[in-house]
C-alpha cells in the first residue's frame, strides 16, 4: 500500500521504445489550410499511422494535434521492440503528405528512445492516468524536435538495441532541451527487413505446426530445406525461428531475377548499406575488418566499379572461389550466429548456388540455422546434390490446426458450419484459408458462393483495389519486388502512383521493403496480378520496361543485362534479347559465375531460334555458340564433346555467313580453341573466315576494320607458328606492329580475351630464335616487358612470363629461363590461371630436366601430360611426350622410351602442327641411339635436319646436325651447313656464342 493515498498500485517495470512523430511547421499549415481539408487529412494521417505502428506490435498511446506518440513493448514483451518501432518510424516520414495553398509540402518527422517506465494496470472507468511513467516519451519528443524533415532520429539506447542491423549516422554532441549534450543517430535506411513486419490478422502467431517444428529442431546443426507448394507455408513456419531474438539474415532470391548472378546476395549486401547506390566507402565502413580483395569480391557481386579491378587478376574460377569465400566471410562477420534464411530456392540463380553451397561447408552449424525454402522443382536436387540437407515436405494444415488457426478470429467466426465450410474449401492450404477467412470477414458470403479457388480469391482482392488495381497490374511486370522508382515511370503519366501503393498496402496486397522498394505480400498475389494481363498487354509493359531499363532508369540497381533479356525476351523483342543475354553471360563470367554465363548463352541460342529468318540472327548465333564454347572449355576441358560440338555449330554458321561482319570476337574465339585443341583443319577455316571478314570490312569502310585486320592478322601469326612455317609468320607480325596502336587497339582485350600485340610478341620471340635471330632476343624480352606494363592487365603476365622463357631456354639462357619460367608458375597460381599453371609446370620439366630425374618427378611429368590430354589441350603434347620420352630412356627405360618418342613423332606429324616437330625428332633419335639402333636414329635425324631447313628453323637445324656428327664419328659435313646457315641468321656471334648453343645440346636430355 502506498502511505500517503492507500492506493494499490498495480503494474510493472518495463523497457519499452517510444515513438514521437509530428508534421513540420504544422502551424503554418494549420492556418493556411481548409478545415475540412485539415481534419480529413489529419484522420487520414492518424489511421495510417495507427495501422503502422498496430501491425508492429505498437499502440498508440496518445493523438496530438500535430502527430502521435506511440509506444512498443508495453504489453508485451519482444526482442525486436526497438526494430520495430524504428521501421514504424520511417514508414510513417515517408506517407503522402498534404500539400499547402502554396504548393508546399507537408514532411514529417519523428523521434524514437529506449528506456525503463513504471506501468500501470489497465484503464479503469473514470480513470484517466496515464499508462505508463518515466522520461523516454520526453526523450522521443525532444528528438523529434532536433529532427530534419522526412528523417528519423533515435537515442543511444535505441541504436544499442538495434545491434547493427539498421544503418544509422551518427551525430555526436547533440543537445536537447532539458538533456545533457549526447550522440544521437540518425537513421539512413532498414538494413535487414523484420520477416513479421505486418502483424495483422494474416500474420499472427505460427498455428500448429508441431510436427514440422519437431523436424527441424532435430536437424540438430544440419541445414533444414523446408518445401512445399505455394501458399503451404514454408515462410511463416521458417518466420517463426527469426522471431525468437535471433540474429538473421533473409536471401530471397526473385523469379524474374533468376539469371542475375549472386541475386539473393547482392540483396542482402544491399539492405546492409545506407543507400542502396550506396558507394565503396559505405562497403569498407560496414565490413571494415576485411582484407582489400575480400572487399572488392563485394564490390564487384554489389556491381561497384572498385570490384573489376579483380577482373584482370584473377581468372574466372579463382575469382568465382574468391567471391564465395568473401560472401561467407561477410554473412559470419554480420550474423556470427543465430538464423540465415535462403527464401525460394526455385528461382535462385546458379552462381548463388554455388555460393551456397560453400557457406554450407564454412558454417559452425552449432551456432548457426540454415533455413531454405522452395517448390519442388529439378533444379534444387541438381544444385543440392551430395550435401547434407534435410528435407522436409511441408504438409497441408490438419484438421485440428485449421480449427485452432480459425479460433484466433474470436466471435468473428463463431458460427460451426461456416469454419467447418472454410476449412474444407481450404482443403489444407493456409494461405487460401487466410484469405478466405479475410474474404468472409468483409463480403460475408452465402454457402456455395466462396470463390472456387486460391487463385480466384487473390484475383479478386486485386479487383477490389479500385484505382489502384491498375497500377498494381503494372507492377506485376517488374517483379514480386519491385522499384517505385521504375514502377513511376512505366505509368507514367499517372501521377498518384505513390498514393496508390500506400492504399494497396493498407489492403495488405504489397508492403514496403525499403525506400524506393516494395513487394507483393505474396508469391501468388503477384502471380495472380500478372495473369489478369492481356498477352499483348503484358509484351508490351515488358517492352517498355526494357526501354526504361536503356533510357531514363538505366544507371538504377535493377538495369542488369539478365534483367533486360528477361524483359526482352517476354516482349517477343528476340534478337535484342539474345545480345542482351549474351551481355549477361560476359558480366556473369567476368564475376567467375561459369554456370549462369553457361545459362545465359544456352538462353541466347534459344532466343536466337526463335527468332526466325531475320538480318543479325547469324552473327549472334555465332557468338553464343562461341560464348557456350568458351565457358565450357573453362569447365570441361578443350576435347570435351559439348565444346567441340559448340565450336562445330560457329564453323558451319560461319561457312554459311561469308561476310564475318561483327563476328571478329566469336570467331577469334573460335580459333583460339581449335588452336589449343590441335585441330588445324579448323584452324585454318576459321583464320580464312577471319581473313574474309577483315577484307570485307576494308572495303565497307566498317568502324571495326583495322580490329579485324589485328584480329586476322594474330590468327594467321599464330597458325604460321605452330605449323612451322616461321617466315612467313614474322611477315604478319611485322604488319602487327605496324597497325597496333596501344591506346586504341589495347580495348580489344575486353571482346578478344587476349591482348593481340602481346600475343605477336609471345610468338615473335620463340619465332626468331628458332630461326636464328639470337642477337634480338634481349630487346625483344625488354619490348615485352614494358608492353606488360604499358598494358597493365595482370591476367596477361603468365602467358608472357612462361612464354617468354621458351625462348631464353633455346638461345641458351637457362638461368634466366628458369627464374622467369618461375615467376610465370607463380603468377598463375596466384590467379587461378589453371591452365597456365599446368603448361608452365611442363616447360619447367623441358627447361630443366632434373625435375625428372627422379621416379617421383617423371611421375609428376606423367600425370601433367594426362591432364593436358584429359582436358584436350593437344597443341604441344608431342613435344612434352617426347621430353618425357627422353627422361625415361635417362631412368633406363629404353624400350618404353622408344615407344613414347615414336608416338609422339607420329602424332605431331598428324596434327600437321609442326613448330617443334624438328625437336621432337631430334628427341626420337637420341633415344633409338641409346638402343643401339643408328640405322633409326640416323634416318630420323635426317628427317629432321630437312624439315628445319625447310622451314628456316635454323637452331634446330644446328641441334640435329651436332647429333648427327656425334652419330656419324666426326662427319660434320650437315653441321657445316648448319653452322653457315646459322651464322647468316642475323646472328652476329661467333665461336664463341655457337660454343654456348652447344655446351647447351650437351646438357640436352637427348645427348
């Protein structure tokens, strides 16, 4: 009893949050404004803000003439309470205003504290006091008193409460009337959106379920797949474990987001941001423990221009297994425990797959739920496959849940008859029977005049949504989710598109995610919007909506090249919608998502037949052919059949379209795999293609023609290399040189994956050398070196530090060989240059023979030429067999030996791929000299001094005759040949210079 009134006091200490809301200069407003203007639009603005603050948990607690004051966690106790109250907060600044005389427009603004009251007990008759007594409601108003228009401001305690999950600037040293001086936050955006944001009669506590939660909670660390059918559930039961004071994380991913690379990731990495175009500083404020290239994984998934500086480091497998690492890294540092929630599996795109899959393995599942939900669908057991998930199907509601769901309406639906009629038209769904409760509740229908399906009932709740029905069948087309922004400008001129959200929110059919985002309240809400539309309605809104995406809204988050193509392809606008998909399968590659880019590029040949006989269709076959091509080489190998059947399909449309206008990119591409797999015949087709297209162009004029002319030229470079013929390749090198012009030709890396004077440079070094031309190799090193650096692109360096050791190696320069071959293996290791890892290992075995002198080390040798050969990459396999050949005859394995060089002599003759043919030769004779056979040894000697004469390979020339004069006991009559021609071959050494090639044949592996 209190001693003074006797009074029991009734109550208890509780936390709560407050929220002060109220217009600016209201006064000014007031005056200026109608009265009837003035009470509608007041009542207008106090049931918006009731319904607001009601369906998060709040109450009001008092209606000023100005504002409200609101207070969470009253009556009931949540972990979320300030969350709530701060998202409260800023849906109430962003509501329409009135608009005075003048033109001027009402803003709002509000404050929210946190802190510790007395309660009392409810309100009695005649008792007026208030509910609740301490400072925090003080607080609250003063923040709103220091508060910008249209802003949120909240007290330290709020923002201790919020645990990171809002983005808030601070703002130190504040000071509020009647409070010593503080640091306050201003809130700048949501960052993770409460999953039960609308508490309303369709979002009430989980009902039942008992079963399901029993699954789950015995899972006991393992990730839980929950499936089902739409409107099973799957969501509201995965809701209930982030209701419970858990840190989480959501990552929806979005039907018509499906091909964008890391989607449901770059969602979420964007709610965590203030802004959503937020910049790099934002990204390095809110994951500042991480490393740099860590972060600029996340720029470059968040599409920020610091990310493509990884681009030219790191090849696309190595980049994708970066990017996965980082996004686990940066979801552990954000949510280091408690729930992660991956929404709607089935229209996830492969590259978050993959993600997903690697977080699996990183997680501590003792501190972590992993929660996913999706429709049965093939996808999610091709993607899942081989991991240890359980699977849960999510079954209709029983008989006794639905009855307990219906109980929750009270009075309401008292009648027996009508739930036990609910519930078997329901048939188990709960979202159906939700919506037939809210559906009875306002029509209050007569038996048999239910809407015969789930479908029917939300096409009608769209129906009733007046004029805003219009707008929302508009926004089906962008998406369940969905850009105010981009949805204003599609209807346009309509201007009350703002309006007409908050009155379609207040019909819960969509609900705010953010500040420009919003989404249908459900799947099938959206579903059923998008059905209403006429097909020729619908191709056109999609049309228009890839005209905004390349016009006015081009530089928002939504203009992704997947997006585009989605939007063009249901236009029926085909052929841009094969460029467009193309385009997304160049940015999904780049980002090291292989299989989207495969996607895109399967969708782009699809699209492309569909489009039927039209001008373009060609050119953009080839190059999805070529881009498919590409993309599985990366993941197949060269010989695979998919790629040799992808690159197949670019001959035949080439041969068919003799012009290869526009098409210098695919069929570069095209060669480069013919190249590498050894297939000269193809090779030679597509350089005559590329030399057509280039001629051409010339003639046309064509913007590309001396691109095309590089283009042929590299081609024609590289095909007279590796068949040998090394004159007449120094011939389109030196027209490389003359047309190459760094700053305008270096691009080209972007469409051709290779810089083309760095790749002359890579074949002018082994090229003259071969030939003689010893005297130039050190300028020529020097040229490339600082070509490299001029370049700048540090994908480029492998090839030129592995390539450029070749040469040194054959001029008789090991020591320096070996240390640039060195650098060159470590770069690519470095980059995850896969396959240049593997042809550097090999030279290493060539250039330095005691990598094989052991059993381990020719073992070594021997799975490196399995894996060349396994991968299809045959265009120097003879001669590394051969090397391998001579390493065995050095261990004594001569019969082996033999066998092993005789292949390899037969298959280099056989690919007509003849640029080391001489050596591998030479090889073969060293070995049949070891047997004992001369007569062999001698014939095949003789093969190869007339095969390097012809083709002016005057170094191997000079090898084979030194053998040939050791084999012969001192007839030196080829080597004196030999020795003239060399010396004429622009070398200018003399004895002693030839004493250095030779001391070099004497460590040869064939002496």
């Amino acid at each position: 009893m209190d001693g003074k009134s006797g009074i029991l006091r009734q109550g208890e200490r509780r936390q709560v949050t407050a929220l002060f809301a109220d217009v600016v200069g209201f006064s000014y407003f007031a005056s200026q404004a109608d009265a009837e203007d003035l009470q509608d639009w007041l009542d207008s603005f106090y049931g918006e803000a009731q319904e607001i603050v009601e369906a998060a948990g709040g109450e009001i607690t008092e209606f000023l003439g100005d504002g409200i004051v609101a207070v969470f966690g009253l009556s009931r106790a949540d972990e979320h309470v300030a969350r709530r109250a701060v998202e409260s907060a800023l849906q109430i600044v962003t509501l329409p205003g009135f608009v005075f005389p003048d033109g001027k427009s009402v803003s709002m603004r509000a404050g929210v504290a946190t802190g510790e009251v007395a309660t009392r007990g409810p309100a009695r008759a005649g008792n007026s006091r208030p509910r609740m007594t301490g400072m925090v409601t003080t607080l609250a108003q003063r923040l709103q008193a220091a508060t910008p228009p249209a802003t949120v401001l909240i007290a330290p305690e709020t923002r201790d409460a919020l645990r990171g999950a809002i983005g808030l600037q601070a703002m130190p040293d504040t000071q509020l009337k009647g409070f010593a001086p503080m640091t306050v936050y201003q809130v700048l955006d949501k960052a993770v959106p409460l999953p039960t944001q609308r508490l309303d009669q369709g979002a009430r506590e989980l009902i039942g379920r008992a079963r399901e939660r029993a699954a789950i909670d015995a899972c006991k660390g393992r990730p839980c797949l929950l499936r089902g059918p739409a409107g099973i559930g799957k969501t509201t039961l995965a809701n209930a474990y982030l209701r419970a004071g858990r840190r989480f994380a959501v990552f929806p991913a979005d039907a018509l987001n499906t091909g964008e690379g890391y989607g449901p990731f770059r969602h979420w990495l964007r709610s965590l941001l203030p802004d959503a175009q937020a910049d790099f500083a934002a990204l390095q404020t809110r994951f500042g423990g991480m490393d740099a290239d860590n972060l600029l994984c996340l720029a470059l998934v968040l599409e920020l221009p610091q990310g493509n500086a990884l681009l030219s480091r790191f090849a696309n497998n190595a980049l994708r297994d970066k990017i996965e690492a980082s996004l686990s890294q940066a979801i552990m540092m954000v949510v280091p425990d408690g729930v992660l929630l991956f929404e709607d599996l089935h229209w996830m795109d492969s590259a978050s797959f993959g993600a997903l899959r690697h977080l699996i393995g990183k997680l501590d599942h003792h501190r972590h739920r992993l929660l996913l939900t999706s429709r049965e669908t093939p996808r999610i057991a091709q993607n899942l496959q081989g991991l240890a998930i359980e699977t849960l199907e999510v079954a209709p509601f029983a008989q006794d849940e639905a009855e307990t769901y219906l109980q929750t309406f009270g009075p309401a639906l008292q009648d027996p008859q009508d739930r036990a009629r609910l519930i078997r038209h329901a048939d188990g769904n709960p979202l159906f029977l939700e919506q037939l409760v809210k559906h009875t509740l306002r029509n209050n229908p007569a038996a048999g005049d239910l809407p015969a399906t789930l479908s029917d009932l939300l096409t009608e709740r769209i129906d009733a949504a007046g004029p805003a029905r219009f707008v929302l069948l508009q926004a089906s087309v962008l998406g369940r989710s969905f850009s105010q922004r981009l949805l204003t400008a599609l209807a346009a001129p309509a201007k009350d598109v703002a309006q007409m959200l908050q009155q379609a929110r207040q019909a819960d059919l969509v609900r705010a995610i953010g500040p420009d985002r919003w989404t249908f309240s459900h799947a099938m809400l959206h579903r059923a919007a998008y059905r209403q539309l006429l097909r020729g309605t619908r191709e056109a809104l999609h049309a228009r909506v890839a005209e905004l995406l390349q016009g006015s809204c081009a530089e928002m988050a939504e203009a992704t090249p997947a997006l585009l193509a989605n939007h063009q392809k249901q236009a029926k606008l085909f052929l841009p919608a094969a460029r467009s998909f193309l385009a997304a399968s160049r940015q999904a590659l780049l980002r090291g998502a292989l299989s989207d880019a495969e996607d895109h590029a399967r969708n782009a040949i699809t699209i492309c037949g569909e489009a039927g006989e039209r001008p373009g269709r060609n050119q953009l076959e080839i190059a999805a052919y070529t881009a498919l091509g590409s993309i599985l080489m990366q993941s197949q190998g060269y010989a695979a059949q998919p790629v040799r059947a992808a690159f197949s399909e670019v001959l035949h449309r080439a041969a068919q379209s003799r012009s290869g206008s526009g098409n210098g990119p695919a069929l570069f591409g095209s060669y480069s795999h013919a190249i590498i797999a050894g297939d000269r015949k193809g090779a030679d087709e597509l350089c005559g293609f590329l030399i057509e297209a280039a001629e051409i162009a010339e003639n046309r004029q064509a913007p590309d023609r001396i691109q095309l002319r590089l283009a042929a030229e590299a081609a024609a470079n590289c095909g007279c290399f590796y068949a040998g013929n090394f004159r007449d390749q120094l011939a389109h090198v030196a027209e490389i040189r003359r047309l190459y012009r760094i700053e305008r030709d270096a691009p080209m890396m972007a469409d051709y994956g290779m810089d083309i004077f760095a790749a002359a440079q890579m074949f002018e070094l082994p090229g003259r050398v071969f030939c003689g031309d010893i005297d130039a190799l050190s300028d020529l090193i020097a040229e490339t070196d600082r070509h490299q650096q001029a370049l700048s692109i540090p994908v480029m360096q492998p090839y030129a530090l592995i390539w450029g050791s070749v040469p040194l190696d054959a001029a008789g320069r090991r020591d320096e060989a070996l240390a640039r071959l060195d650098r060159g293996i470590a770069v690519a290791a470095e980059q995850g240059a896969g396959f240049w890892s593997l042809i550097g290992l090999c030279w290493q075995h060539v250039i330095d023979p005691r990598q094989s002198e052991t059993d381990a080390g020719r073992a070594r040798f021997e799975q490196l030429l399995g894996q060349l050969r396994t991968i299809g990459a045959l265009i120097g396999l003879p001669y590394f067999t051969a090397h391998f050949a001579a390493a065995q005859a050095r261990a004594g394995h001569l019969t082996e030996a033999l066998a092993l060089s005789a292949r390899a002599v037969s298959e280099g003759a056989q690919s007509r791929l003849l640029c080391w043919q001489a050596e591998t030769l030479r090889l073969h004779a060293g070995i049949a000299a070891r047997l004992g056979d001369t007569d062999l040894a001698m014939t095949t000697l003789q093969k190869a001094i007339a095969l390097a004469q012809e083709q002016g390979a005057h170094l191997w020339q000079l090898r084979a005759s030194w053998d040939m004069a050791d084999l012969a006991g001192g007839d030196t009559g080829a080597l004196q040949i030999a020795q003239a021609q060399f010396s004429h071959a622009q070398f200018a050494g003399g004895s002693d210079d030839l004493a250095i090639l030779r001391g070099l044949q004497m460590t040869a592996p064939a002496s």
